[in-house]
C-alpha cells in the first residue's frame, strides 16, 4: 500500500476446493494492515447493511463496473 502512495486496498484470490471455486477478498488498510472485525471490517458490515455506503464527491471519483466475461472460468 505505501507504494501505491498510501492508499488503502485489496487482495482478491481464489482457490479450487475439491470442485468448488472459493473466493477469497482480503481489505487492507493505507499502511497495509489487514482490516478485521476489530479494525474497521464491523462498521463497513453495518453501513452496507444501513445502506449508508459513502458515494463519490463528483463524477470523477465515481467508479465504474466493468464485466470481464474472459476473467471467469466456466464450471
């Protein structure tokens, strides 16, 4: 993360589980610490929950959704 300028991020991986794709999504803090329960994880659960996701300050900052079909494996 302090490569990328301090700025927080994610991990995103996925393992083959006896025939079971699992995906696994680990959030990271700005100075690369892993973000728990205890650290952050609890309160994004309830804004989701709340549906009180902060939203972008302009249209600049927005992000978008991009489908990549050639990311997916079929089963």
């Amino acid at each position: 993360m302090k490569e990328l300028g301090d700025v927080p991020g994610a991990l995103l991986s996925t393992a083959d589980d006896g025939g079971r794709q699992t995906v696994t999504i680990r959030l990271y803090d700005a100075q690369g610490q892993p973000v728990t329960e205890d650290t952050g994880l609890a309160k994004i659960r309830k804004l989701i929950d709340a549906d009180r996701v902060p939203r972008p300050v302009n249209d600049q900052a927005r992000g978008r959704i991009v489908e990549r079909r050639d990311l997916v494996e079929a089963l």
